[in-house]
C-alpha cells in the first residue's frame, strides 16, 4: 500500500464500532433487541463481504498517486510486428495489442490461449519461471498455421507484471529459393553459360524465367511473361523434338530437363532447365545449326548461301523483305532479283565464298519491287561447313527515296539560280529590243510600211518579257506591284478571256461570296494565277465539262476549325478553282506543284505554270492547296490574307498630263556594263530633254563624279563588274549625300531590295520602255 491510502485491518474496529453504536440506537429507539441484532449482524456481513472482495480483487498500483495508462503502453504495442499481453500477479489480462486478439480470438489470458497439444501447461511453466527468475521462454508453438515463439519477462516498477511476447516464425520457403536462383546473380551465370530456366506452378503458368529464356521465348530479355502458360512459348515436333515457337523450322531442338520444387508433390511447381541439343558439339554442322538459330531471333533480313550459290538458310525478316510466301523456299539469290541482276549477284557470291573473308554491297533490284533498288551486303564465312556467304538484306528504299527529294531540291534550287540569271541577261536583251523599237517607232507613223513590222517586234518581245517573268515567278524572284485590291474584280476583268480560253465545251460559272476583305497583290500576276489554273482544268476535261470560280471570305475561327498545321489563324479571302475533269492520282497530287512535273504527253505542257502558280501565291503571302478525286474532278484553294488598311483610291491621270510630264530638264548619270541598254537608254533620256553622262562600271561613275560635275541624277544597273552599284552608291553618298538613285534590274526588286540598305533609291525592272525609262527619271526627280 501507497501512502494515504487506509489499510484494511484499520478499518474493522471501526466497522464493529459503528454497528454495535447503531444497533443500541436502534434498540433504545423501537424496544427490540431482535430487530437491533439483525440489523448489527447485517452490516458487520455486508462489511465482510467487501473486505472479502478487496482482498481478491486488489486496486492496480499507483504510480505516484496516479493510475496506470495503459492506452500507451496498447499503441507501443501494436506499432511493433509481435503480439504482445500482459498479465498481473493474480494471472489477469490488463492489456494487449491488436495483433494479439487476431491471433487469438477473444484475447484469451495467458497461457490458456488455445493452442496445440500440451502447449498450456509449457506456457504455465514458462510463466513461473518468469515470475521467479525475470525471464521465460519456450519455442516451436504452434496453433494452426500459425507458428510462433514465446518469451516472458516480468516488468513493471514493483515487479508485479508479466510481459507476454509471442513472435512469429518465419518458415522456410523453397519456392521463394529457386526463384532467387533465377532471378538473382544464379540466374545471370545460367545466361552467360547458355542455360535457360524457367519456374512453373503446378498449373503450368510461368513463375520466374531468366534473360537466357526470355530472349528465346520473346526475343527480348526484358520481357514479363509472369503468369503466361509455359506451353504457348514451345511445341514439338513429328518426333517429339521440342522447339521454341518463335524460332524457325530449322532451329536447334531444345533438351528439357525438369526438376519438381517438392519431392512429394510430382505435380507441383517444377524448375525446368534447357540447353540446346547440339550447342556446342564442336562440328561444323552443330555450329552452323546454332548460328541458324542465333540469326533467326535478329529482326533484320539474313540469309545463308553454300559456295554454289544455294540458299542454306533464310529467316523471316528476310524473306517478309524479299517477298517470299510461307512455304516457299527459293533456291538461289538470283531467283528474287531482276533478270539484269542475276548475274551480278551470282559473280559477287562466287567471289565472297573463296579466299579471304571480305565484305561489301552491290545494289540490287528485287523482282517484286523493281523501282526500288535495295542494298544487298554480302560477306565471306569460314568454319561453318557447307556456308560460305552470309547475305543481309538492307531496305533503303526510304533512304534513296531521301536522297532523291534532296538532289531534286539541290537540282531545283540549281534551276532556279540559273532561270534567274537566265532571266537576267535576257531582260536586257530586251530591253535593248523594245528600247529601239521605241525610238524607231518615234520616227515613224501608222501606215508607214515599216510600222507594223516594228509593231511584231515589240509584240513579240513584250510576249518574250512575259516568258521571263514566268521563270522568275518559277524562282519567286518576280518583281511585284501589289495593290490593294478586290478579288471579283480581278475575275471580272479575265473573264472574258476565260470564255475564249475555256472553248464552247466547257461552261464557266463564277459565284462571288459577299463582304469580302480587300487583298494587296499584283494583279497581273492575279490574272495569270487565274489563267494557269483555267487552263490546267480545261485540259482536264478534253469531253467538256463545268468550270466553277468561287470567292468567299474565311473568318479566323473557321481557319482555327480547320485545325491545319499550315495555315494560319487569320482572315482571309479565298479564291476556289474547281472542275469536273478527270482529277489526279493520289499518289501525284502531292506533285503538281513541283517544277517540270506535268501530266500532259510530250510536248503539251512544260510543267511550270502550277509551279508558277505557287510561286506567285507563296509570294504574295498567301497559301494553295489542291483537292482532288479520279473521276470526279480537281478544286485548287487559293487563301489570300485580308489586309487591314484601308485601299487608297489611285490617282486617275490623264494621257495629256502623262504625255507632257516625261520631258525634263536636268543631268543624269547613267551607268550600265551592257553596251546595248546604256546606248538606248542614253538617246531615250538625251530626246526627253536631259543631259546624259555614262559611265561603264561603278569605278568610272565615281571618276565622273570626282569631276566635280553637277548630278541631278544617278540610273545605275545593279549588277557590274568590278563594282557593283549599290557599292558604287554607298561611295558616292560620301560626298553626294542627296543624290537620288534609280536602280535598273533584270532581277527582281524585292529580292534586291533586302540586300540593298540604302535610303531614297529608287527601282526600275527591265524589261523598260523609253516611255517608262522617262517616267521613272521624272519620279526619281520629283523626290529630290
């Protein structure tokens, strides 16, 4: 007992005391001493029994003063993984964890628990041992599966508790043990020794396997196969010889060797180990079996050949690459090729089977692909019996397909570098032509017998001018004048010469959407877009047919609903070209837009006008797709971007104000390397009025102008030798700084205009007429 706490024989005296005092208040009160008797006799009883109680059931200890809380000590319990009880000295159960009451239902005190045998009375024991020396144990308990040990401690500050701790045992697993074996550094010496293994249950269904059998059940060394039917991944032969299922015909049979997990149970799981029947064996035939096998499981195209040529063996990759039929087994090599490569191969194998082991690859072309060449390598074997040649196929078809897209584009690019330069030279040629034109014209008149062969020669020449703004519209080097403009009123000016273009077989119908936007585009350069276009549906529709033109505008949310990885989001005014001819192939109509490509027979089409048409789009910012269905006709989309600022109203200019602004006064400096357009361009400017000075090349120009002599004007060509003119220029604004420049080009000038940084310049494209060479001298003038 614990201070402040009264002891039990203390209170008997005080007990009697009280009833005895009571029994003679009652008596002297009622007059019955029977009565009084009885009532003393029955507290003195009542005081007993509660004596007797707390005798057998005494109050837990204080730990000063306070009660044990045993809600700590249940949570330190089940936080650890054994079942834990503890017991007082009167053998009651105070506390116990939650594992303890799943292992023994109904938290039973120990050590009637409820387990096996004699179980109980060796707990029994073991608990007086704990109660006399501190500590029990016992061991090797068990109650059903259950298997567990038991060790007793006495605890508590006076002692007076046992610590029931019943620890589970951890039994031996021989499953989990050949899985270790496969699946842990056993299992990877097994691989590299050339064994496979694989744990099946008794069901049949796989278990554990290691890389070894992994790659030649799956062909891969990383595959699961955990829970598949070991059976799906092997068959047998005619003769009982047992294969993988993956692996050819002619693969190595696989020796099986089969170790059941438990000597009693034949049924249950099985360890199985195989090796192949003839790895190893030393002969040439053995190794060249094993090698067969080896290349069936690569995924690219093999194949074996004998000194004569003869196909030894072939995998599946290379025949699914030659086109060979599940069955069929050819010959020779010679037997997939085209007739022109039969001999070629043959040599070429004759020549790898003999002498040194050497390698290479020779092209080839395969008899079911013959527009398609493929790489077929070949290299010499030795010590593998009758194998001689090891033959690998190589489909490059998307590799020369590549190469042939690059040099197309190297050959186009070449193309348009010279269509340029071509269109260059030419253009001064013509300038040259219709500049003497111009002046023979000046000096005679309508009616004149020499007036209407001058008349061919500048039509023909201005015919010529349109040539070359086709091949620099191929190389998108054209020199455009965009204005702000509406589509329908393009369309309304070709029209008529649609209708002379189109034939009477075919009908022309035109269908104008309403408020569309105003574009900004050249509109001769729209007009032949429309033309090409025109033309191209016309000769697609040799019985006749309907050509339909259509305008329409296209918000940013429809463009957004398209979803097109090219167009983008924006406003637009779209023109739709479509017709009822015979339409394109699908595999061509990824073409036609490509430079030289035409459908039409020889003779009938260049191949430049789509190409053109592209140009010319791509060029004013816009965009042109072609849909097309054989048989049903062709639609070409051109989008045009909306342009946001408002069109300006032209300047409408009479031809009496035309007419008498091209004279004026002034010096110009002309300087240009072509002997033909400086002397045409000299006598224009001289008989407008002006006073000329030439210079051959950019240095002479400067020499002129060191002269000291009064500029009012420098027309130079772009292009010279020695110095080029905008070089030429930039010198010359050092001491000029005000001077005005016009340029002259036969290249085009937005293409000359980002190379050329200079500010107040202007540009005049050749061909040129006197009558535009005077106007442009007058504007240049006018920005002094």
């Amino acid at each position: 007992m614990l201070a402040g706490q009264v002891s039990l024989r203390g209170l008997i005296p005080l007990i009697a005391a009280t009833a005895v005092l009571t029994a003679g208040l009652l008596y002297w009160i009622i007059g019955e001493p029977a009565f009084a008797a009885g009532f003393a006799a029955a507290i003195l009883g009542i005081a007993g029994l509660a004596i007797y109680f707390r005798r057998l059931f005494p109050p837990a200890p204080l730990v000063h003063g306070v009660l044990p809380d045993w809600t700590i000590a249940r949570a330190a319990a089940d936080s650890s993984n054994v079942a834990i009880a503890v017991t007082d000295r009167a053998g009651r159960l105070v506390c116990a964890s939650d594992l303890f009451g799943n292992w023994f239902e109904g938290f039973p005190t120990p050590p009637a628990i409820g387990v096996e045998g004699n179980a109980a009375d060796k707990l029994g024991t073991a608990g007086r041992a704990a109660w006399r020396d501190g500590v029990g144990r016992i061991n090797g308990l068990a109650k059903g599966a259950l298997k567990f040990d038991v060790e007793i401690t006495r605890t508590g500050r006076s002692e007076d508790y046992l610590l029931w701790r019943f620890m589970p045992v951890k039994q031996a697993n021989i499953i989990d043990d050949y899985m270790k074996l496969l699946l842990g550094e056993p299992g990877r010496q097994f691989t590299d020794a050339g064994i496979m293994g694989a744990l099946i249950g008794g069901e049949g269904r796989i278990r554990a396997a290691n890389p070894a059998f992994l790659l030649r059940a799956t062909g891969r060394h990383d595959a699961t196969i955990t829970g598949r039917d070991f059976a799906s991944f092997m068959r047998v032969d005619a003769k009982g010889r047992v294969f993988f299922a993956r692996e050819e015909r002619s693969a190595i049979p696989i020796r099986l060797l089969q170790i059941p997990v438990r000597r009693d149970r034949p049924d249950g799981p099985m360890l199985l180990l195989m090796l192949d029947e003839q790895a190893g064996g030393g002969d040439g035939g053995s190794a060249l079996s094993y090698i067969e096998t080896l290349l069936s499981l690569l995924p690219f195209g093999l194949a074996m050949a004998d000194r004569e040529g003869r196909f030894l063996f072939i995998n599946n990759a290379f025949a699914r690459a030659v086109g060979v039929k599940d069955g069929e087994k050819p010959s020779y090599p010679g037997d997939l090729v085209v007739r022109e490569d039969q001999s070629a191969v043959a040599d070429s194998i004759r020549r790898y089977a003999v002498g040194q082991q050497l390698s290479g690859d020779i092209a080839v072309r395969m008899r079911n692909q013959p527009d398609e060449p493929v790489a077929l390598s070949l290299a010499g074997v030795r010590g593998l019996g009758e194998a001689a040649v090891l033959l690998s196929l190589k489909d490059n078809s998307e590799e020369s397909k590549l190469k042939r897209q690059v040099a197309q584009a190297t050959k186009m690019q070449a193309v348009g570098q010279l269509a340029g330069g071509v269109a260059h030279d030419f253009n001064n040629i013509l300038t040259a032509i219709i500049g003497h034109c111009d002046l023979m014209m000046m000096r005679h008149t309508p009616g004149d017998s020499d007036y209407d062969d001058i008349q061919q020669i500048k039509g023909n020449s201005n015919r010529a001018a349109a040539l070359t703004r086709q091949l620099l519209a191929f190389s998108r080097q054209q020199t455009l004048r965009p204005q702000i403009l509406q589509l329908p009123d393009i369309i309304s000016e070709v029209s008529n010469l649609l209708k002379r273009l189109m034939g009477e077989t075919v009908t022309l119908e035109v269908n104008h959407g309403r408020n569309l936007g105003a574009v900004r585009a050249d509109p001769g350069q729209l007009e032949q877009v429309i033309v090409n276009l025109a033309v191209n549906a016309r000769d697609a529709m040799p019985t006749g047919g309907r050509l339909f033109i259509q305008t329409y505008g296209v918000t940013a949310g429809q463009v957004r609903e398209m979803r097109s990885d090219i167009l983008p989001v924006g406003d637009y005014t779209a023109l739709r070209v479509t017709d009822t001819g015979t339409g394109i192939p699908p595999d061509m109509l990824n073409k036609v837009f490509e430079p030289f490509f035409t459908t039409k027979e020889v003779g009938k089409g260049t191949g430049l006008g789509l190409s053109t048409v592209y140009g010319i789009v791509k060029q004013s910012g816009g965009f042109i797709f072609a849909e097309s269905e054989v048989g049903r006709g062709t639609s070409f989309i051109i989008y045009l971007p909306v342009y946001s600022a408002p069109a300006a109203a032209p300047a409408v200019k009479t031809p009496a104000e035309k007419k008498s602004d091209i004279w004026g006064t002034g010096t110009i400096l002309l300087v240009e390397d072509e002997d033909m357009v400086r002397s045409v361009a000299e006598r224009a400017l001289s008989r407008q009025g002006y006073t000329v000075l030439t210079a051959t090349d950019g240095e002479e120009a400067l020499e002129v102008l060191g002269r000291g002599e009064a500029i009012d004007l420098m027309i130079s060509d772009v292009v010279m030798p020695n110095m080029d003119g905008p070089t030429m220029v930039r010198q010359a604004r050092k001491s000029f700084p005000e001077l005005p420049v016009l340029f002259m080009s036969g290249y085009a000038e937005e293409q000359l205009r980002k190379s050329i940084d200079i500010d107040n310049v202007s540009f005049l494209p050749k061909p040129f007429s006197v009558t535009q060479l005077a106007e442009a001298a007058r504007d240049a003038l006018g920005k002094k």
